[in-house]
C-alpha cells in the first residue's frame, strides 16, 4: 500500500475531502453589528473554499460566550442568517465548512458581557493579562465560579448552537475545548479548584466536556462532530501539573463519541518558554481510534511527512491559509506563498482579509 499523501482525499463521515489540508479556525474581528457575519466574511471564507475543510473562526454560543470585539456568534436569528449566507456561498464554490463553537470562559470583560457581568469559569482565578474590549485593552478581572446547578443551561446553550448551525447550513462543528476557554479551564488542574462533580479527578474535570459532547451528538451524527484539543498550551494563562498522564486519559475517554476528528494543536516555543510540560501529539495519537488532525507550526513539507508516516489524518494550517486564500494549490505546486501580514490579524477592513493575491492563472 503506498502512504497516504497531503493532496489525497480523504472521508470524513459523510463529507469526501479532496485533500487533507484543513483551514485552522481564525479569529478575525471582522464580524458586522450584532456579531452577524457579513459580506465581507462571505467573500474571505469563498476565497478559501479549496481548503479540504474549513473551521470557521470561533463562534459564540451565548451572549455570555463574548470576549472579544467583532467575533460572531450562532445564537440569534441574525447571526444564523449571516452564517447561512456564508454557508450558501462556501457550497456553492466547491467547499465543505464546519463551525467551532465557542464559550470564552473567563478570558472576557464585564463590559462585554451581558448587563455588565462577571465572566464565569470553573473557579473564581483571575487570569494574568489583559482583555480586548471596545473601549482598549482593559486587565483582566476575577471571573466569578459558576454554580453547579448552572451547568445544565450551559450545556443547553451548546445544543442550542448546534442546532442553529445546523439550520444555518454547515456541513459539521467543532467544539473548542482549547485555548484556555471555559471548556479547556475546567480540564486543567490550574483552572480547576472545584469540589463538586465538575472537579477533582480527571474524570470529573472532563465531565463538562463529555456533557456538551453528548449534547451536540443528539443534534448532529457524531462523525460531523470535531473537538479541538490545546494538551501543551499556556495561552491565556494556562498551566496543568501533569498534562501528559491529564490529557492522555481524557484523549483515550473521547473514544465512546466515535466523532468526526479530534484537532490537536501541537505545543510551541511560547509554551516553551513559558515553563510547560510539552506533550506533542505523536505521544496521543494511538490513544484515539479515530481520525486525527493536527495544527500549528506545519508547513508543507512536515504536513507531508505527517501524513506519510501515518502521524496525523489531516494538518490544519492558520498563518498560511491568512495570507494565501488558494493554499492548497500553492503546496502542490510548490509555489512560493504570501507572507502573512500580523498587523492586520485582528480587526479592520479588507486590508489583509480579503486582498491576498491568488497564483496567476496559468
């Protein structure tokens, strides 16, 4: 048998990929009033619509989900409407595109949150660092522990979002457990300090996870589910005392979901240097019987090598899908690629969003 290549197709579920080269999700900043995605979110997710899949950018689930200026949500019939148009055009372009919920946590600001509120996370930790809001960067504030009888509504408010991606036309969702977002801050034994079911053991840190799992399986068959995973990660002022023997037990837990994918994103110099315990994905990667993505640090060629060797099913690139809209024909090509532009990341016009030049036709 020969090894399976970057530019293969590949199934996922019921979706055939014409290759495994994923567009990472990417949060922009450049969603319309209300948080509803607009034309120009339309034109960004079509130019990019040869991608094998593309993860939209993190999605709210909630009002209480928001922590950051101009990111969309999935929780009111405009932003579903917004979402369908992208859909739509992304279909109608050749493309498959799944959409990754998202419930900040505590990496939020009273003035983004509903009537002023304290954002809420596992335990009442305040994060080191600061909040982007409208009004400028702003410290971050201690987030007030949710009660154990709120967790319920919580997970409601994921099934609900699964249902409006559903009626918004995406072919699949991610659920973000990354990052140090509110699903990520209850795994970690950093964030973590509960003493109810929610906390404690592995088992009960990972409870949360398998609830919201559970509930979005009751909307979408499990092989149009993905999870994304951040085992390494200190972003957002994360930190786990053991994330090697932590995450290995909730990885090989996933197994009873039979979902889509689970997305790995590989540990990097910051975690580095902020002192982590890196874990790369190769150490996880026989703990799960399914599909395995992985995300950060590869360009073509390690995507390749990936690949080959049987490491990885599919290879997620962020940076490089910014700032080359047609990446999957540049890597087969072996075309030289765009350089991606940090300081229009975040935030503002067209300007590094939708200007990137694609190959010259031949």
């Amino acid at each position: 048998m020969p090894h399976p290549d970057l530019f293969d197709s590949f199934q996922l579920g019921p979706l055939l990929l014409p290759n495994r080269i994923v567009m990472a999700p990417l949060t922009r900043n450049r969603a319309g009033a209300g948080n509803v995605p607009g034309p120009m979110n339309i034109e960004y997710y079509v130019q990019r619509a040869s991608a094998g899949l593309i993860l939209t950018e993190a999605t709210q689930i909630s009002p209480q989900g928001v922590g950051y200026p101009l990111t969309p949500g999935i929780h009111s019939d405009e932003q579903v409407a917004g979402w369908r148009a992208v859909t739509d055009a992304v279909h109608a372009a050749g493309g498959r595109i799944f959409l990754q919920l998202w419930h900040v946590g505590r990496i939020s600001h009273p003035s983004l949150q509903p009537e002023g509120a304290l954002p809420v996370a596992p335990s009442a930790i305040q994060p080191r660092g600061e909040a982007v809001t409208y009004q400028g960067m702003q410290r971050y504030v201690t987030p007030r522990a949710l009660e154990t009888q709120e967790i319920p509504g919580l997970v409601a408010d994921y099934r609900r979002a699964a249902e409006n991606a559903l009626k918004a036309g995406f072919d699949g969702i991610e659920v973000h457990g990354a990052n140090g977002y509110l699903i990520d801050e209850f795994l970690r034994d950093g964030t973590n300090l509960r003493t109810d079911a929610y906390g404690g053991s592995v088992a009960n840190r990972a409870r949360l996870l398998h609830e919201v799992l559970d509930a979005v399986c009751t909307v979408w068959p499990s092989n149009q589910v993905g999870l994304r995973l951040s085992p390494s990660t200190t972003f957002n002022d994360m930190r786990d005392t053991d994330p090697r023997a932590h995450f290995s037990e909730i990885i090989s837990s996933l197994n009873r979901h039979k979902l889509a994918y689970l997305h790995l994103i590989e540990p990097n110099q910051a975690d580095q240097d902020h002192g982590a315990i890196c874990v790369p994905s190769s150490e996880f990667r026989p703990l799960f019987k399914g599909t395995l993505m992985v995300c950060d640090g590869y360009d073509g060629a390690k995507a390749r090598a990936a690949v080959a060797d049987g490491h990885a099913d599919l290879v997620a690139f962020g940076k490089l899908f910014i700032a080359n809209p047609d990446l999957p024909a540049r890597l087969q090509a072996n075309a030289p690629l765009n350089t991606p532009d940090p300081a229009t990341f975040y935030g503002g016009d067209a300007h590094g969003y939708t200007d990137y030049p694609s190959l010259s036709p031949a």
